[in-house]
C-alpha cells in the first residue's frame, strides 16, 4: 500500500486508469481525461503532481495535486473546474489516505488540502484529530421527476408571469424566438469563438476574463468540447431573436446529468427582455420531455436566479489535513483570534475552513 507520484504532464500515459477509476466511483464527466487533459495542457505550470494510491496492485485512489506555498499541498484547482480532482474507492479510508500522502509529498509538507468537493459524490467526512472541513459554496440543481408541466406549475408565479409577458411581447413585435443545440466536433470551434465574441462585448471583456480562440480559456474550452463532442457528450445551446443571436450556454454531458460550465447572453439585448431566461425554460422544457438526463447541474456559487428554478441546493466543502493534530489546533486558535479581534471592531469576514481555500470561481 502507497502512493506513487508522477509529474502531470505525463497524465496522458495514466489517462485510462485515471478513467477507470472515474467510472466505478464518481462517474462525473468534469473528472474524465477528456476534461482533465486540457485543463492540465492550458493551466498547469509544469509542477503539478499526478498522486496514485494502490492497494495489493490495484488503484483506490488518485489525486492531480500542486504545491501552493512553503509546507502546505493542495488539490490542482483552476477556475475551469467546477469540482476538487480527487477521487477514491468508498472502502478507502479518506483520513489514512491524505495522511500517506501528505508524508509522501516532498519537502515535508504540514498541510494537505482538498478543495471544492461535491458531497453528491464523496460525503462530507467526519471532523478528526488532523481532519478538517470548511464550507465552500453553495450550488444549485434541477432533477427530473415527473413531466415538465409539473415542474412549471411548481415555480414562481413571478417568472412563469414575466416570461409569457416576455414572449408575448416578442410576438406583437415579430420576433420569432428559437434555440438549437450543436453537438458535433467541427463545431466547436465556431461555437467557442461566437461565445468568445459575445463575451467580449460584455462586462468580463474589462476584466480581461473573456474567452478568446487565442487564449487559454479558448483554447481550453474548444479542445474540451472537441473532446466530448467525440462521444456525444458536448452541447452548447444557441438561442436567437430572429437571426441574433443573444445568449449561448456551454455544456458537457454524462454521468446522468448536463452540466452548464459557462453562459453568456448579448447584453445589447433590452433589458425588458431576459434571452438567459427564455433559454432556460425552453432548455428545461426539452430536458423533460426528451428523458435523456436525470438532472442539471449548475455548479456555479448559488445565486437569487438559480432558486426561481430549483430549490435543490447543497453545499460543496473542502478537506484539510495536518502533520499533527496539535497544527490543527494551533490553526483553529490563530483563526479564532482573528475572528475574535475582526469582530471586535467591524463584522468580521467569513473564514475559510481549509487552509488552502482559492475564492469561489466567478465563471
């Protein structure tokens, strides 16, 4: 029993056991090779770590891993990636694991962190001597159960108001409004790039977080979708006001659910109108009637929009682990006075519960 470690840039060569381990645990296509590769491609700096645990020759867990300051480790986590890549057999013991590993890493590292776990997919593990978990964010889904009259019916009155106002509206003006959905490989790449222009017209352009075919996030995104389009697994809705187009969505598919990783709308768009949401009902209404999914998942922060859709909400969390449970303590301490003096003069900021815990990513 041990971990072996293996620079990232050779994960092509453990891409199948990587997948292998993907579909007898968690199944979620944001931890397959076809996500993984081209997030290791287009924002690893080349000193991430593929970590792999086996037990009697066969693997029971794998980790892609970085060093993010002196003595602390912690789960490789660009903003792409909506979820932590760890992943485990539920017969493995989480705090053994991350305490083999944590001495296994070079430099003697005092802390091990993993980040932004779904609790659907590993459940949140017990407080312990060395172990820790802090909350990460709140995050939204829709399953489908019963027809989609149903789910309307269930929503406000509020927005299935607004959005036949809306269509109305529409109409009197001739505007005919359709969405269509593309799927193949040789989209992709014109899909990105309409996205990208979109998205550059918008507020993210002056923050210099746009996608653009040339940059990272377009080359990223557009190999991905390449990716998964191979298997039938990409989608990216289009929806349109006559021949404009005024809002994009970029999905993958798999492991019963569509996952929305990133939406952009025109926002030339009057703001009488809501393309993001006329999209999203119709989407819906497509996603119950075609039964090809169980669910859609959102995996952005939870936002006031996301529960005029769903009330399905959970709370993703990180892990820490220490050297020592005297580190935990000594860090439980340090934080608590922090807090303790924050709220003796202003409210204080939230805390994060890992040591290594990034902000919640604004994709």
């Amino acid at each position: 029993m041990s971990w072996s470690l293996t620079p990232a840039r050779e994960f092509a060569a453990h891409a199948d056991a990587w997948q292998a381990l993907n579909r007898e645990t968690v199944a979620s296509p944001l931890l397959e090779p076809a996500f993984v590769q081209p997030l290791i491609t287009e924002f690893g700096n080349g000193d991430e770590w593929l970590a792999i645990y086996r037990r009697d020759g066969r693997v029971m867990a794998m980790a892609l891993l970085r060093r993010r300051k002196l003595g602390a480790w912690e789960t490789f986590q660009p903003s792409q990636q909506p979820l932590g890549m760890w992943m485990q057999r539920p017969e493995a013991a989480l705090p053994q694991l991350m305490d083999e590993l944590l001495r296994a890493l070079p430099g003697m590292p005092l802390v091990l962190g993993l980040t932004q776990c779904d609790p659907w997919l590993m459940p949140r593990p017990a407080h312990g001597p060395q172990l820790d978990t802090g909350d990460y964010i709140q995050t939204a889904r829709i399953t489908v159960a019963g027809t989609f009259d149903e789910y309307w019916a269930a929503r406000g009155k509020n927005l299935r108001s607004n959005l036949k106002k809306q269509r109305t509206r529409l109409a009197k003006e001739g505007v005919a409004l359709r969405m269509d959905v593309v799927r193949t490989p040789a989209d992709m790449a014109k899909a990105v790039a309409d996205y990208g222009v979109m998205e550059s017209a918008g507020w993210k352009a002056q923050g210099g977080t746009a996608i653009h075919p040339d940059n990272d996030q377009g080359r990223f995104y557009r190999s991905m979708l390449e990716n998964f389009a191979r298997r039938d697994g990409a989608s990216v809705y289009r929806y349109w006001f006559n021949e404009q187009l005024v809002v994009m969505n970029l999905c993958i598919e798999g492991g019963g659910a569509v996952i929305v990783l990133k939406t952009t709308y025109d926002e030339s768009v009057s703001s009488q109108y809501s393309p993001a949401f006329l999209m999203r009902e119709d989407s819906c209404q497509e996603l119950f009637n075609e039964r090809r999914f169980e669910r859609m998942e959102f995996y952005g922060k939870l936002m006031e929009w996301h529960l005029r859709w769903t009330d399905e909400v959970r709370t993703m969390y990180h892990v820490t682990h220490y050297r020592w449970p005297a580190l935990k303590r000594l860090h439980a301490l340090i934080k608590n006075r922090k807090a303790g003096r924050a709220g003796a003069g202003a409210a204080a900021p939230s805390q994060p519960g890992h040591a290594g815990q990034p902000e919640p990513s604004t994709e």
